[in-house]
C-alpha cells in the first residue's frame, strides 16, 4: 500500500527528531559548551561545578581550519565554458556568502542542505538548511535518486512543514504549542512540482558506502573531554600546589590564652595559620624548633599530556599543527606547504564531495529559469574552485610566469590568480581587445592614458600643434 504524504511527512518528522539530539550535541561542542567528563566522582564534588561553562576549545579549529579553503569561483559546463547565467544565480541569491555557513554546518553536523525553488512571478531562490531542519529521503537501493524531502520551520504559535515529492508540493502546519491529536499535522495546500524533481539538495560530507554523513568533530571529542578535565586538575593545583610549602617542625601549635570578663586565663585556643601569613612573622621558641618545606607541584606534568592531547587531534584530522600550536618560528615556504599537504588533500577531497551537490543545486536552478539545455551541460560540467593551498603572491607570479612559458593561455592562467571571479577576467579580456585594436589602429598613445584634446585647425595650412 502506498504511503500518503501526511504518513510520509510523520515518518520523516521522526527521523528529524532524532537526528536533532546529535546535532545538537556536535554544535555545542563547536561553540564551546562541553560538560566536564573523565573526573572522578571525588573531584567533581569537590569543585562544585566551578570548571561549568570552560572549554579549551579545539573542535572549533578543525571544521573553520577546513571551510576556509573551500571557495567556489564559477560554474563550468560541459564544453569547458563558464556559465555566466549560472553565476549571476549564485551572486543573486548571495550564495557567495551563505555556502560557506552551509558547508560549515556540513562539517560539524555531518550535512546540510539547498533548496531551489521558484515562486510564482519571482526570480529562483537558492537558500541553505541546517540538518536539524530538513531531511531528505532516497529511493530504496538508490544513494542520489530522491523521493522526497522535507523542510521545517516555526511561524509564530505555528509549526510548518513544506513536503516535496517529484510530481508535488504538500504543505502542512499544526500548533507548536501542544501535543498529542490536538498537534496532528494539517494538509493546508498543496500544488504540482513544476521541477518534476525532488528541489531539497543534500550537502553531504565524507560518508561511507554503507554509513551515514560523518561530523569532522565527531572523533574530536573524547580528546576534547580529556584536554578540558586536564586544565581542570592543572587549574586545581595551580591553586592549592603551585608554591612552596612550609612547615614548622618540633613545635607546639601557637595557641593564645582565653581571659574571662575579670581577666583571669580560664583556657587557650589555637591561633589560626592566617594569621601568621599576614604578619609574615613566627617566633620559634621551642629548642630545635626548625622550617622544613615542601616543593611546589610541577604542573608541566600536565601540560606535557596536553600537547600530546593536541598533537593526536592534529594528526587524526590532518590539522596542520600551526593552525593548533601557533608555532611557526624559522620555518621555510617549503616546509610550510609540506606541514598543510593533509589538510589540502582533505580540503581537495571535500570539494568532490560538495562540488557534485552544487552541480546539482545549479541544474535544479537552471530547470527553475525554463533552460534545460544548460541544466543537461551543468550536469555534465565541474565546480571551479579557489586553490586549496595558500600560496604567496611571489609563488603564484612565479608558478603563473613558468605556466605561460610552455604556452598556456592567459584565460587559464587569469583564472588560477585566487580571488579573481569570472566577470573580472571577462573585464580582462575586454581590456586586451581594446590594446590590440588601438595597436592596430596606430592609436598608441591610448595604451599609455589620455592625452589633451588637440585645438581645432582654422586654417588648412596651417600646422596642428605636436
């Protein structure tokens, strides 16, 4: 029996919530909010929650260290050729900026998603879901075919859902307020799909054959654990066991005598230690009375374990470990691009994965803007991307300088200089035909700027000025 589209909105709501709790938990740990684990029962008592709320936080530096370098440039298509109109889309919907909080999300939250859909009379929309409110669903057997996806949202008292399936549209909303039957989902409308596909696009990162997308921080964590409870012993004996300390050996307690209201001693007490810190002084009256002291505690103890705790995150995510220690003394260019060669070849790595999901995204956009020709040859074609590694510009000058020599041509050579969008070597070009036509008109001195407009000749004889 088929499924109806409210049991399938219901099923995948399900699959959203509890999706929701690991989300949650890997975007904590990303902005910093770690409960203290690996501490003795003891120890946590005893703190009383005094280390709530502190992180050394390392989870943040893996995804940003990732998503910096992962910046698409232009769209080819399949001859070879950018596409412009797929470009301006992208600039249109500011898609420029907001890939990069999308592909941020897919780093920490294993996935993200872009939806492509063209209301009625308005230009394309391109915009970016986070996982913990859009799903979608693939055909049995099938790792790219989608049968449906789904997309929540919450509008004031109202909880609303958008369902897509390839042939329609189905909207829902219940009230957020309650649960239960008075909370059930409401069909509200419903419409074709005139995209005749699925438009909720995943943005996946690095998963297995059989597995689901993975979080970059995921196998961060119990080393994350394990660094924020080893400042927390090290703040403790900071506290307690970082100075010296000094005891008085062969001699009574210093006590002071107790009087009465007539001044008579009826007892003594013991005169507390803070007192003889802050007078600084302490008669030994006893024989043989002497000082002995303790050493304070080596806290490099700990701070020796949290390197290693460092150096292990480092390697097990490719991190170059400047990005980590912050140690970058005496080191040449070339052992630079050495210590960033793992995290340029993941960097490389997620730009297949992610660059098929734009591809796919600007080929729904396409379809939306009635030009099915351009989605076939963007389907076909490749995502331009920023270089990955980040070179000086003496490195590029020189790289573009020996590229040139074996006669690659200046279109290519323009389009590897990093940050130079498409319309600048558009721009380029123009100016190079320009320089070519004023040669071959013998307008030289245009080449060089403008020059003074020259005065009108009144008479033919005579001579205009040079």
């Amino acid at each position: 029996m088929a499924e109806t589209p409210r049991g399938t909105l219901e099923r995948l709501y399900g699959k959203l919530q509890k999706r929701k709790a690991r989300v949650k938990t890997w975007s904590d740990y990303y902005n910093g909010d770690h409960p203290l684990k690996f501490a003795s029962p003891e120890f946590s008592s005893q703190s009383s929650g005094i280390f709530d709320g502190f992180s050394d936080n390392w989870t943040q530096v893996i995804p940003d260290a990732t998503v910096e370098r992962m910046v698409p440039m232009a769209f080819r298509l399949e001859d070879g050729t950018l596409d412009e109109d797929a470009w301006k889309a992208w600039r249109r919907n500011e898609c420029d900026v907001e890939v990069s909080l999308a592909f941020l999300e897919a780093l920490i939250t294993g996935r993200s998603f872009a939806l492509v859909w063209k209301p009625n009379g308005v230009e394309t929309e391109i915009t970016f879901q986070d996982a913990s409110s859009a799903i979608v669903d693939f055909k049995p057997g099938t790792r790219r075919e989608r049968a449906a996806g789904m997309t929540v949202w919450i509008d004031g008292d109202q909880e609303r859902a958008a369902l897509f399936f390839p042939d329609t549209v189905h909207w829902f909303t219940r009230d957020a307020n309650q649960s239960g039957s008075a909370a059930e989902w409401r069909e509200t409308d419903t419409m074709p799909n005139p995209l005749k596909v699925v438009p909720l696009v995943p943005l996946e990162n690095r998963a297995r054959l059989h597995g689901k997308p993975v979080s970059e921080i995921a196998n961060v964590i119990p080393k994350q654990d394990a660094v924020n409870t080893l400042w927390a012993h090290l703040m403790t004996a900071s506290d307690q066991l970082a100075l010296p300390a000094r005891a008085v050996l062969g001699m009574d307690r210093p006590t002071k005598e107790i009087l009465d209201a007539e001044g008579e001693v009826i007892g003594e007490e013991d005169l507390p230690i803070d007192r003889f810190r802050s007078d600084r002084l302490l008669w030994l009256e006893r024989e043989g009375a002497s000082i002995a002291e303790f050493s304070a505690a080596d806290l490099t103890n700990y701070t020796n374990v949290i390197a290693v705790a460092v150096q292990h995150i480092a390697a097990q995510t490719r991190t170059p470990p400047s990005y980590l220690t912050g140690e970058m003394v005496n080191i040449s260019a070339d052992a630079l691009i050495a210590s960033e060669a793992g995290l340029v070849s993941k960097v490389q790595e997620r730009q297949r994965f992610f660059g098929a999901a734009l591809r796919e995204v600007m080929r729904l956009e396409a379809l939306a803007s009635g030009d099915p020709d351009r989605a076939e040859a963007l389907r076909l074609g490749s995502v331009v991307w920023r270089d990955a590694q980040f070179r000086s510009e003496a490195q590029y000058a020189d790289a573009l300088t020996k590229y040139k020599a074996i006669s690659v041509p200046d279109e290519a050579l323009w389009e590897r200089i990093p940050g130079v969008q498409p319309d600048e070597v558009e721009r380029w070009k123009s100016m190079r035909t320009d320089q070519a036509a004023a040669i071959v008109g013998g307008n030289l001195a245009a080449l060089v700027g403008p020059k003074p407009d020259l005065e009108p000749v009144e008479d033919e004889g005579a001579e205009a000025p040079q």
